[in-house]
C-alpha cells in the first residue's frame, strides 16, 4: 500500500513505515502529523485517484528531527567586468516517519 501526498510544494510517493525528507513542517521532535493532502492511494489492484484530493484521505506520521540540508552554492560571474559574487543556501527540513495510510 502505498500514497501519493504533497507537501512543501513537492509531491511525495509514501509507504507505511518510510523515513523521508519534507520541507519545515511546524511541529516538535516525537509529535505526530496529519499529512490531508492526499492525491492518490494505491492498494494491491485497488487504485483511488482525487480529483484533486481524494476524500478522507490521510497519512499519519511522526517527526523525528528537524535539520538543514547540505549547502548549495550560488556563483555569480561576468566575464570581463572583474565582477564575481559568491552566495550559498542551506534548506531547512523536517525527516519524518510515516506510520499509517487511511482513506
């Protein structure tokens, strides 16, 4: 059994017991999260597509720790001008836990 659930802008394909990466969610380490956008669950041959969110759909799930990602740097150059500038990022993410699939 499987579903399909966005969050963060990003679609994710989930399994009970999976530990994945999400954006920031707001809650604290060992709190349990209600993920209700679902978009479709798949059991063996029984399949249920949303149009667009499938109705009392809903994945469960536990934080287990909040982090930020591996930099990413940014560089910005013009050839020519003696002009370069150097920037980086790090994402903020929450790694959770999924513990059921209902709808």
């Amino acid at each position: 059994m499987y579903a399909v659930v966005s969050t963060g802008g990003k679609q994710y394909k989930l399994t009970q017991g999976e530990i994945l990466r999400v954006e920031k969610l707001d809650a604290e380490e060992g709190a349990s999260v209600e993920l209700d956008k679902v978009l479709m669950i798949a059991d063996g041959d029984k399949i249920n597509i949303g149009s667009p969110l499938v109705e009392g759909g809903k994945v469960t799930a536990v934080v287990k720790a909040h982090g930020r990602a591996k930099k990413v740097e940014i560089m910005k150059f013009r050839r020519r001008k003696h002009h370069q500038k150097r920037t980086g990022h790090r994402q903020y993410y929450t790694e959770i836990e999924v513990t059921g699939i209902t709808g």
